[in-house]
C-alpha cells in the first residue's frame, strides 16, 4: 500500500457514507486496523496501519461537526488489542458481547440457510431442524450452514429428492472432524483404536450419572468419530448456572474419566493420545478453581492466570492443584470400579451399535449390579499448603520422614508425609524421637553454656593487655 492510502480511503469511506445519511459504516476484524499503536511493527506498514487508525479517530470524533447520522460497528474477536483511544466515549463505547447462538439463535440461523433446501415437508422440515439445533451446543453460524450444505450434498450423493434426518446427523458427525481438524473419516476405525473409544465413552457416561449436571444433561454419545476429547453431547445449559465449590470439584474428577480408565484397562505404558487432554483438562480446572474463585485455602484473591503468582505461591498452587488432582483420579478410579459392570455393558453396546442415547445409558446404570469400594480420602487442602511450603525444622530427622528441630512452626520438609499420615507412626517411633529430642536439647544447652562461658573470659584478657 503506498503511503497516505490508508487514510484516504478511510477519509472517502465516511464521506460517501454521510453523502447517503442516515448510514451503516460496518468495519469487519477492526483488530487489523485499530490494534494499540507503538507496537513493534512500527516501521513500514505499522505506521501506514496507524495513519489510518489516527483518520478512523478523526472522522469518528474530531473537531470536524457533522450532523450526519453515520452509526460505526465495528467487529472483533481480540478486544483486548484495540487502541483505548478507539474504545473511549464518542467512539466505540458502546461494547456488546456476541457469544455462541443459544439454541432458539440456533433454530433460527438453521431456518435461514435451509431456506433453499429440500424438505419433505415444512412439518419435517421444522422437527428436523429444532432437534439439530438441541445436538448443536457451542455451534458457531458458519458450522450450522455447513452442517446444512453437507446434508445437501448426501443427499445429492445418494440421489435422493430431499434431505433427510439420517443426512442430518451423518452432516453433524463430519462437522466434528477427525483429529479436530475438520476433516472427514477416509478410513476405517482400526478394532483396538474402537475399543479404547467405547472404554473411554463408557467411562466418561458412567461418571456423568454418577456425578449428573442438572442444566447440562447427557444426550448421547457415539464412537464413530477419532478425537482427543469425548464424543459425549449435552443438552443446551438452561438459564444462569451458579455452580457451587462442590459443582466444580465433581467436573474436575469426570474430567479424569479417559485417562484413569485407558490405564486400568490398558496398563499405564499401554496408554495412548486418545486420552491426551483428559490430564490437561483436569489441571485447567482445578486451577481455575484455585485462582479465581477464591473457594479454597489458597486464598481469597483472584490471580488471572498461573504467571500472575510469585514463585512461593506458584509452589503452593501446584501442591494444592496435586492435591486435588490426588483425589480426582483415586474417585475416578473407585466410581468405574464400583459400576465396573456398568462401564463393560455400555462398551459392548457401543461396540455393536456404534451409539447410545441417555436413556439407555441411565438404564444401564440404575440396574447394573455395583461392587462397593472403600471411602476416597477426601481433599486437604491445608495439608498440601503446609507440605508445600516445607515448614520445619532442621536438627532430627527420620530419614525421609519428618524432621523435627526448635524454633519454627510445623514439622514438614521435602520427602515428608502429611499431616493426616502422621498417625500412622507408631508410638515406638514416637518415643525414639522424644529420646532423641531430649538428648538434642540438652547437648544444644551444654554448647550454649560452653560459649557463653568463653565469651565471659575474652574481654578480661583484652583489658589485661590495654593497661600492660
């Protein structure tokens, strides 16, 4: 672009907009535009993109009056780059937030790009689309035009005069992809790759009955597409939801459901990527819970994200994430080994059937006989704060227990239990470390006599040597 063009086409974009008043001026990815300046893109392009960013400040709000009604929107998905002179009043101040379609938005975008498709009949067609837009939660508009456009093209490919639900829901499946990319199933599911899906199908609806989110219910789940996070749909979440410390505890340990089963039915050197961000999911959450919702021992100060924290503080998040990553796993692990039954039945349905719909999971897991298992410790989380923050003395130690010295508080160091498992030494080693103790005390006593004793003679000897 040669120098000033930007500007001038800014300046020829608003007059011909107040030629036509009243006007729309609609500026897609305005981020391209009207990033904050003095970045380090300055030179060269930087600095035309900012003549015409400085052109779009005047003619919005400058010291040129116009009556002209000219309304300016501007769209952007990086708000957080924007030049604050853009954002400030008299510019864009007025800031709106356009999220993901709710599901009558849903409805609604599906009934304007069907508008050219064939249909049965207007009946079917209404049905076919209000249940696609209950399976499309988190669905963009352009991810709901393309399902449309690909039913088409079935339809076209089976020559077929209308499109139909089977067209539908094959559409919907290669909206999902395969390795989240977008790209359709060329070849076959590889058995031992099918069998870790419905392992991990089944262990993720087990863990959803057993800890079910009232305004987000399962729909169903299938293991005909190969993705690193669970084929699992929900139903649309209904109204606000206020999700108490207890709501987000249960998500971190059904976030843990792929990767504790792939390991106890697999082994843990048999584990492979399917399960890959079962892991990362987990720790994401327990860290939000940690850092921003102020509901645990860390405190009650929000940190945005982990590089907020100093380094005495990260420790303790990581101990206290650990903690609750402890007890997420050993809970996941006790729930598919109660309703291990459970998780065998609806596996073998998958396998055959390919899907299976909420009622038949529920089903199976009301009626599948349970084997009872023993109380998961449940999360202390004062315990991993004072384990992670190595409060102890140093003097006498079990080795690789506890250690035990005067003068500070607590008793933990590195390679020491926790608080709860300190009842479990016996009153033998107790009484060792008493003796210990007290041998300690007393030789730190006759040392500190011994010095004092000393000290009390050097200044004697110095004065004798003054007056020599």
């Amino acid at each position: 672009m040669f120098v000033g063009v930007a500007a001038s086409r800014v300046k020829d974009l608003f007059g011909n907009a107040r030629s036509f008043s009243p006007s729309i001026i609609f500026i897609d990815e305005i981020d391209a535009i009207g990033s904050k300046r003095g970045g380090p893109d300055i030179g060269g392009g930087g600095a035309e993109r900012e003549q015409g960013l400085l052109q779009i400040l005047t003619e919005m709000d400058g010291f040129k009056v116009s009556t002209a009604q000219v309304l300016v929107i501007g769209a952007t998905n990086r708000l957080d780059i924007l030049d604050p002179a853009l954002l400030r009043k008299g510019r864009f101040d007025k800031i709106i937030r356009v999220g993901l379609p709710s599901e009558d938005g849903r409805y609604a975008i599906l009934k304007v790009h069907a508008r050219n498709k064939f249909f049965r009949s207007e009946e079917e067609k209404h049905t076919l689309l209000k249940e696609i837009s209950e399976l499309t939660e988190d669905f963009t508009g352009a991810e709901l035009q393309n399902i449309l456009n690909e039913a088409g093209i079935l339809t076209a490919r089976k020559d077929l005069d209308y499109i139909g639900r089977d067209e539908l829901l094959e559409a919907l499946k290669r909206q999902k992809g395969t390795f989240e990319t977008g790209q359709e199933d060329s070849t076959d599911i590889p058995e031992e790759l099918k069998l870790r899906l419905a392992y991990r199908e089944a262990a993720v609806a087990v863990l959803a009955c057993y800890f079910p989110e009232p305004h987000r219910p399962i729909l169903e789940t299938d293991i005909n597409s190969i993705r690193s996070q669970p084929n699992m749909r929900y139903t649309e979440i209904s109204g606000q939801v206020f999700a108490r410390k207890s709501d987000y505890i249960n998500s971190i340990v059904r976030a843990c459901a792929p990767r504790v089963i792939e390991e106890e039915m697999f082994g843990i050197d048999n584990m492979c990527w399917i399960s890959a961000k079962a892991t990362l999911e987990a720790s994401r959450r327990a860290e939000f819970l940690i850092l921003q919702t102020g509901m645990t021992a860390f405190g009650k100060a929000y940190y945005k994200n982990y590089s907020d924290l100093v380094p005495n503080l990260a420790i303790k998040l990581e101990a206290l994430r650990d903690e609750y990553m402890r007890y997420a796993t050993e809970k996941c692990s006790s729930v598919l080994k109660e309703y291990h039954l459970a998780v065998e039945t609806i596996t073998d349905i998958l396998l055959e059937k390919g899907k299976i719909e909420a009622e038949e999971i529920w089903d199976i897991y009301k009626s599948a006989p349970r084997v009872a298992q023993s109380p998961v410790r449940q999360v202390d989380e004062y315990g991993a704060l004072i384990y992670a923050g190595r409060w102890g003395i140093h003097g006498i130690s079990l080795p690789g227990r506890v250690t035990f010295a005067p003068g500070n508080v607590g008793f933990s160091t590195f390679g020491a239990p926790r608080p709860s498992e300190t009842q479990n030494v016996s009153d033998e080693t107790w009484k060792l470390v008493d003796d210990i103790w007290d041998k300690r005390v007393q030789n730190i006593k006759d040392e500190a006599t011994k010095v004092i004793e000393e000290e009390k003679e050097k200044p004697q000897l110095l004065m004798a040597s003054h007056f020599l």
